[in-house]
C-alpha cells in the first residue's frame, strides 16, 4: 500500500478546453521515504501537489491513496493519511506557534470538543520534534522564514498522517536552514516512518538526500532513484543545455558562461 | 509566560462581564426622564413598586429597547467576524453580502413604492405589509440568490464582488424610488434608514432573538472550522473541511443574523466591522474561541453605550443611532490600531 498514480494526467480544466501541465504518471510513491520532485518552472510541480490535495482535479487517471482512489475517501479521512506544507497561501499569522500547530488536530475534533490529552501530547511532540519549544508562545508573524517553515511542518506533524507532502519547503530558506530541514524531513522518515514527497529546484541537494526523484520534463516523467537517474542521463537534459549542464562526477549543474569554465 | 497571559485574558473576560452590566443598566437609566439604578433595580427585583409610572417606563420601554441593543449588537458583530474570516478581509462586515442594501430596498419599495406605484396596486397589498415584512423579504431574497450564487462557484472573492453588485443594484433602485416619490414618504424611508432600536414590541424581540440566537450558535458549532479556515483555503481542504458546505453554512448564519437585525431596526452599519477588529486588538488573537465570545459581549456593551449616547442624557431629543456608532466607534479603532501598530486577520 503506497501512494499511487494511475496513468495520471495533470493540468487545468475549464468549463470548454483543458490544458494539460504533465502526465501521464504510472507510479508507485515507496512507502516510508524521502521522495523528491524536480522539474524546472511550470513544469507541474505544484499541480501535482494540489491534485493530490484535491484541490485540483486530475484530467485523467486517478491518485490511490493505500489503494482507493482519493476522491472516493470522505475528506475527513483524508485528512488523517496526508497533511500539507503549501507555498503561496493566504494564512494569518495572529496565532501563536502553539495555537498554528494545534490547527493539525482538527480532523481529531469534534465540533467544539476541547483538545484531549494525546492532542495535547501530540502538539506537544511535534513542536519539540522541529526544536520550536523556545517560540511556542510566539507569534507566527514575529517568526523568521526558517522558524515559520518549521512551524507548518510541526503542525502537519500533529496532523499525524503516514504521508506528508511538502511544496517547496526549502525556498526563502539560506544554507544552514535547508541543512536543518533536509535533516529533519530524513529524521521524520527514519524515525516516524513518515512517507515524504517534496518538491524543490535544489536538485543538487535532492541527489544527494532523496531516496527516490520524481524528474518532471516537458514531454515525459521519470521516476527512479537518483543514482539511477543519473545513469539514465536524465539531469542532463532537464535544462536547455546552451546554458547548464550536468557534470555526474560532481552530481553538480554547472553554467556554461560561469568562471569555473 | 503562557499562564500570565491566560491570567490577563480571564481579567479582561471579568471586565467584560462587569462592563456589560454597567452599561446595561445605565442605557437602562438614561433617556428622556432620567432613572436611578436604585429605583430600577428595585422595580425589577423589588416586591412592590413605589412609582407606577416609571414601572411602566421601564418594563415597557427601556428593558425592551436595552434587549434589543444587546441582540443587535451581539448579532453584527458575531456576523461581521464570520464574514471577516470567510472572506479573508479585513474590511468585510455583516453587510458585504448585499443584505441590508436589500432590505432597504425592501422598505424602499413598501414606503415610497407604495406612493409612487400606489396607483397600480389593490389597497390590500398595500396597507397589509409592514416595514419589517419588506424589509425582510428584501434581505432574505438577496441571500436566497448569493448563497445560490455560492453553490455554483468557487471563488469567495468573487461572491464578496456579487454582494457589492447587489448592493449598488439596490442602491440604484432606491436613488430611483427616492426621486420620484413624495417628500413625506421620502422623509419616512430616511428615518428608517436612522436605525431605531426602540420599536421593537415583545414579540419582536422574541423573533429578532431566535433569529441571532440560531446564527450565533451555528457559528459556535464551527468554532474550529473557522480557526482552520484561518490557514486559507488549501489548508483548510486538507484538514478535511468541505469548504462549500462551510462557506454556506456561514453565509446562512450571518444572513438569518444580519437580515433580521435590518429588517426590525434598520441597516445599523460600522458595529460589525468594527467589534471583531476591537476584540482581536485586545485580546491580540485570531483565535475564534476567543473571539466568538468576546465579540458576542462587546458588541452589546458597544451598542448600549452607543443608545445610551444617542439618548443625550437630559435632553427629550433622541439622536440616530446609525450615527452613534460611528462616531463613538471610530476613533476607538483608530487609537488601538495607533496604539498596536500591527493589524492581522
């Protein structure tokens, strides 16, 4: 039982025409591992991640979730398999740490039940898990980007689902900061036995830290681990290759026009 | 440091509560004769009275007209709030929605339809409705047709755009109405308009208060429902809510609470906008288990210090209460946001 993808096709739909952003997919997301998804700008990327959201709806082919299509669970149960860390979103940010992370429970809740002692211990775990004990009475908008990106990550965490899917959490975030979260997510995979997926455009870091890369070009999708995808030659042509090009020795992008050459 | 501002919140919630009767019965108090609490508790809660005439006053006049101020009050601002997070805008209010431009339009049509299309209609149609039956139909037909609007698309922006439409319809209707009708007809919609708390009869009150009772305690029911929505709306899918179904649900609510609160005592503006953004100053939160109650309160300690001043205390005149809440409420805003400096949904 994984998340899947039955020749899944991705994309926007109007009322008369469709316009398809990738797919087909026919892939299985390996249980309990760091999955990472590549692909340069409007690549789909993000589609992928909200049709699994079901904020979108897939063109064709269908998304299983332990092998039942996701449109066919009841939102509140899907909201006990997969939480989210989005990008751009609207969010007030009048709550504290505690208060933000305490949202993860909702699906645990009843109509205006008071949280429960394992709610509580929850929230509890998953601030100190993302090392947040010292701003759990901070405000969300008094928080750096780092701090905030691990906030959200807390508050997916005591959401408690086996799946976590992550857009993009590296972007604003500097070196150190994306060391910190690489290991965490790698922490979360290994000691919660979290299913991770995750976009970013640091492939580099993704070589290096993913158990598997799902590589999104214009025209196909591949899907392996990274030494295998490197074999297969697959980083090569992700960019147009007058600019970047892949150097496997260093599994590093180097520009063409930059000093180095 | 948590257990210290728990401590501050339950003063703040005590001061609340001890504001709220004060202003209670000083609205009670104040008016064109003037009453001590002294005689009105004793009227109230004593055996027997010594003053037959300010009994009647009281009983018949002044308690009503303080119950309502509560309902109303407590009513504009819990569907203000409901509207501010629905709609993730800090300037959306009870009446973004067009309700109560509907409702004018409602009352416009019965007070100055009646003389200018009077001609036209059977005298029965006429002289059997009432303002607030106008005004009703006119509010609940523009909820009627947004939360039907709401069903068929997804974006809440565009409903907020819908509602403003709505009202600019409305308003066209009435500009139109207004100048074509008589200068006493046009003299009573404008008094209507005033807003008037002390009309109401005990039955009315009865109504006007199941009506708010019943949205304020949906609203209650998706106390977390609403703190998610916080977190905007893909969040909020994946936490498992059915935004559609909770976005109707809210906008029902606020329509049963905003719609009658129009149609029996007029369109009273700026309190639902302004209550929530007060009580997230203070309690300097988003949370809705704070601020469901707290708006519920302050918003009817709001409206009776707003009556009381309206009643200008030793004078026989009675200003519009629609003004009032403004002018005492503006610059409440306006020192809190200066004050805090920081503003947040």
């Amino acid at each position: 039982m994984a998340l899947e993808f039955t020749d899944l096709i991705i994309g926007y739909k109007d009322r008369s025409k469709s316009q398809q952003i990738a797919g087909p997919f026919d892939l299985k997301i390996p249980e309990k591992k760091l999955t990472a998804v590549i692909g340069k700008n409007g690549s789909g990327k993000t589609t992928l991640i909200k049709t699994i959201g079901q904020q979108l709806t897939s063109l064709e082919g269908d998304v299983l979730l332990e092998g039942q299509s996701l449109k066919n669970i009841p939102s509140n149960q899907r909201a006990r398999l997969l939480s989210f860390v989005f990008t751009t979103t609207f969010s007030s940010e009048n709550m504290t740490v505690n208060e933000l992370v305490a949202l993860g429970r909702y699906p645990f809740l009843n109509w205006y039940s008071k949280p429960s002692k394992k709610d509580v211990e929850c929230i509890r775990e998953a601030i100190v898990f993302t090392a947040l004990e010292a701003l759990a009475s901070t405000k969300i908008y008094a928080l750096s980007d780092g701090q905030k990106q691990r906030a959200f990550i807390a508050r997916a965490l005591a959401q408690e689902t086996p799946y976590m899917i992550l857009d993009e959490p590296m972007s604003h975030l500097d070196h150190h900061h994306k060391a910190q979260l690489l290991s965490l997510m790698k922490k979360l995979v290994k000691e919660k036995n979290k299913t991770i997926v995750y976009t970013t455009h640091d492939i580099e870091k993704a070589i290096t830290n993913a158990d598997f890369i799902l590589a999104l070009t214009e025209d196909k999708s591949f899907f392996n681990t990274p030494e295998n995808l490197i074999k297969e030659g697959v980083f090569d042509n992700l960019f147009p290759k007058e600019q970047v090009y892949f150097d496997p020795a260093t599994t590093q992008f180097l520009y063409r026009d930059s000093k180095s050459k | 440091m948590t257990s210290s501002i728990n401590t501050q919140r339950k003063i703040r919630y005590l001061l609340l509560g001890v504001l709220f009767f004060m202003t209670f019965f000083i609205n009670i108090s104040f008016g064109s004769v003037e009453i001590s609490i002294k005689t009105i508790l004793e009227s109230v809660f004593g055996p027997t009275t010594q003053n037959s005439q300010l009994d009647y006053i009281i009983h018949h006049y002044r308690i009503p007209k303080a119950i309502t101020a509560v309902i109303v009050g407590a009513g504009l601002s819990i569907s203000g709030l409901l509207m501010q997070t629905l709609f993730k805008n800090p300037l959306a209010g009870p009446y973004v929605l067009g309700i109560s431009s509907g409702a004018s339009l409602g009352a416009a049509l019965y007070i100055m339809g009646a003389t200018a299309l009077g001609a036209f209609l059977p005298q029965w149609l006429i002289g059997n409705w009432s303002t607030t039956i106008a005004a009703s139909i006119g509010s609940f037909s523009v909820l009627f047709i947004v939360a039907t609007v709401a069903t068929r698309i997804k974006n809440t922006m565009a409903l907020l755009i819908i509602g403003l439409m709505f009202g600019s319809l409305s308003s066209a209707v009435v500009s139109i109405l207004a100048f074509f009708s008589s200068k006493e007809s046009l003299q009573k919609f404008v008094f209507w308009t005033y807003g008037n708390l002390g009309n109401l009869a005990l039955s009315d009150i009865g109504i006007l208060g199941l009506f708010v009772g019943i949205g304020s305690f949906v609203s209650i029911l998706n106390t977390n429902a609403l703190n998610a929505m916080l977190l905007g709306n893909d969040y909020a899918i994946s936490l498992g809510i059915s935004l559609k179904k909770t976005s109707l649900i809210i906008l029902i609510a606020t329509g049963l609470i905003a719609g009658s609160i129009t149609a029996f005592v007029g369109p009273i503006a700026f309190l639902g906008l302004a209550v929530p953004h007060i009580c997230r100053l203070i309690w300097n939160t988003s949370n809705h288990k704070i601020l469901i109650p707290t708006s519920l309160l302050m918003g009817a300690i709001f409206m009776l210090i707003s009556d009381s001043i309206a009643q200008l205390p030793g004078s026989a005149k009675v200003l519009p209460i629609n003004a009032i809440t403004a002018l005492f409420g503006s610059p409440i805003v306006i020192w809190l946001l200066v004050r805090k400096k920081q503003i947040q949904l």
